[in-house]
C-alpha cells in the first residue's frame, strides 16, 4: 500500500484517521505471545473483561516525526516504555516488558510510513499503546489476560490555532484524581473523571481546566491533559506533585531550559504566584508546549493575566522552537532523545 494518500496535511485536527495497520500482543498462561499486524480496527473481547466493568485500562502517547532529511523519528519511546510500566503497576496489570513495546513501536510506525506527515506540514504521527484486561471477572479482581496493542493517526495541533495564547480556568469544584489515586499513571479513568470539568471549562470559553491539588487545593498540578510551566523571572518552574502524570514533554524542556542556561525548579506553585510569572505554558505530547494567555480563578474571580500583548513570550517560543527543530531533526539530538526508523 504505497499509494498516494489525499490528506489535508497541514490541516489535520488532534483525531483519529483511518491508517493501514495497528500491532497486537496478548498475554496468556502466564507469557506474552507474538506480535500480531492486523487492518481490522476493533477488538473481540468478553463481555465480562475486566477493562470494561473495572477500569484495567492503561495507555500511552507518543509521536513520529518526519524529518528535514526525510528520515522518521519517533521521540523519547523508551520513556513511554517505562511509564506505561509503572501504569501497569499501579492497576495490577501485567506490565509489557520494555524491549517489546519499543519493538511494537518501530513496528507500527514502519508499517504505517506513509502516514507520517510530510515535513513542513507542522503535522506528525500521534502513537497510541494501550493494555487492556481481557479475563472475564465480576468479582473486583486482577486480569489474568491482557491484550497490548498500538494503533497510530496521522495529527495536527491539540489546541486549536496551533502556537497562540489560549485562555485557562481554575475551578474548585472539580478534581480529576484522588490525592493518593491514579493521577500519576495514565489510566482512562483519570480522563473520564476529568470529561465534566472539561466540558464546562468549553462552555465557558477556555481551552482546559488547570487542576489543583486535591488535597489542600492550594497549589498547582496540571493543565488538562498536559503539565503546566511557568517562567518566572528567567526561571522555568513547574509543579511537583504525587498526584500528576510525570510528562516525558516537561522532562525534555526542563533539559533544554538547563541547556538554555535556565535554573529549574520543580515544586509547590501556589495559586497566588501566578500574579508573578511572566509566561505560562501547557505542555505535553499532544499540547507540545502550548502558550497560556490569561489563566482566570473562576471561585475568586481574579484573572491573571500572562501574556500582556497576546503573544506567545520569548522564553516559551525558544524553548518551543527547540523541542520542534530536535524532534524534526533540524537541530542536532545531543541528548539521543530520538529513534530513527529505517523504512
Ligand atoms: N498530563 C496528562 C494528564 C496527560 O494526559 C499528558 C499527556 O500524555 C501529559 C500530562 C503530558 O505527558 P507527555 O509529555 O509525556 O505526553
Ligand atoms: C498526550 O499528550 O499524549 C495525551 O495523552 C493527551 C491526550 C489524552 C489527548
């Protein structure tokens, strides 16, 4: 299947898109199986499996990028690799050894080349693994099976309009996880809580909802399905926290703040700080890093407002400009962040 694809590659929304193939691997007795390749794009699974009645659904995001060179390089795997581990702990699943998933990995993307987008289109291709419990149990207990599987789409910006400002709300009557839950693994029921905190903050005109800590509701945690950052006084600061998801995006950009001659701090960020950063940002897989205009207290009706003039701020951009040029090999990968993909 080498034929052309009629896709509007610039114009590619955050969604899925039909591609060619996904890639599977069951566990059973006690072993993960083969790697299978399949085209059809739905599952068989019990009616009683344990990811349908009790949650056992664990998943993963990561991107391919086509490059200057032509080449396809998938960022930071083996991050993902471990992070889906410690999703599996977490729940009492099986854990997908390392190696397999990178291997599945490399799969996947090799087998769906054609749907890695253009360079220049600003687009690339989205990665989605996920495990699910297979076994049938009305009990509340653990799968004995599970089936891993990674599927890809070809996508565009999270946020709308790409790299611009979008406006934020803080709202107490929401939490997305418990203070001791699941929010630093990445468990569907973690966004399924966090679906009527989301629809309201649309309503209202907001891009997402930036969380706080369940516990005291003092400081801050994360930003939808993203980290969050702040610059604050040439300083990258970034929440600490038990209760988000450790992102592999807040990881790489602390690293090229350091490289930037930035000091970083990760640690408690009280709501009232924001009245002393100069920029913010939303960051992530999906949200790259994502500018935030004005981040509005929606209980004490105090609006912060970050970027002054509307525009994306200068420390955000470069830090941005960096991610994107290491990620499209435009700019040499010091730190071995990528993994080419012979075609
Ligand atoms: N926080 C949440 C809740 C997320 O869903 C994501 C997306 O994966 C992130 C943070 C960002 O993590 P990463 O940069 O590893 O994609
Ligand atoms: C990602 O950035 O990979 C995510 O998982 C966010 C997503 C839930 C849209």
């Amino acid at each position: 299947m080498t034929e052309e694809l009629n896709l509007d590659w610039a114009n590619l929304p955050f969604g899925y898109v039909r591609t060619d193939y996904n890639v599977r691997c069951s566990y059973r007795d006690g072993k993960w199986g083969d790697v299978e390749v399949s085209t059809s794009e739905t599952v068989n699974m019990h009616i009683a499996a344990t990811a349908l009645h009790y949650g056992q659904e664990i998943f993963e995001g990561l991107k391919a990028f086509r490059g200057k060179d032509g080449k396809i390089r998938v960022f930071r795997m083996r991050e993902n690799a471990k992070r889906i581990r410690e999703s599996a702990l977490g729940l009492k699943m099986q854990p997908v050894p390392e190696d397999l998933f990178c291997e599945m990995v490399e799969k996947v993307v090799k087998l769906n080349a054609r749907f890695v987008p253009p360079y220049g289109s600003g687009a690339s291709l989205y990665i989605r693994p996920l495990e699910i419990g297979m076994s049938a149990s009305v009990g509340v207990r653990t799968s004995t099976e599970y089936l891993f599987l990674i599927l890809v789409s070809p996508v565009g910006p999270y946020f709308k309009g790409g790299f611009r400002p979008t406006n934020i709300c803080i709202m107490r009557e929401y939490d997305r996880v418990a203070p001791k839950g699941t929010g630093r693994w990445k468990v569907g029921g973690n966004y399924a809580a966090s679906l009527g905190a989301g629809e309201r903050a649309h309503e209202l005109g907001y891009s997402a909802v930036l969380y706080l800590d369940p516990k005291e509701k003092k400081y801050l945690d994360e930003c939808g399905p993203a980290n969050f950052f702040a610059i604050k006084d040439g300083k990258y600061i970034t929440p600490a926290s038990d209760s988000i998801l450790p992102s592999i995006t807040n990881m790489s950009l602390q690293q090229i703040a350091k490289d930037m001659g930035m000091e970083v701090e990760s640690r408690h960020i009280t709501v009232d700080e924001l009245a002393e950063v100069q920029e913010a940002a939303a960051c992530g897989t999906a949200a790259v890093a994502s500018p935030v205009g004005e981040i509005d207290d929606l209980d004490t009706g105090v609006k912060y407002v970050v970027a002054k003039d509307g525009k994306p701020g200068p420390v955000t951009t470069q830090l941005y400009n960096t991610l994107r040029a290491i990620q499209y090999g435009e700019m040499e990968d010091v730190h071995g962040w990528n993994t080419i993909i012979e075609e």
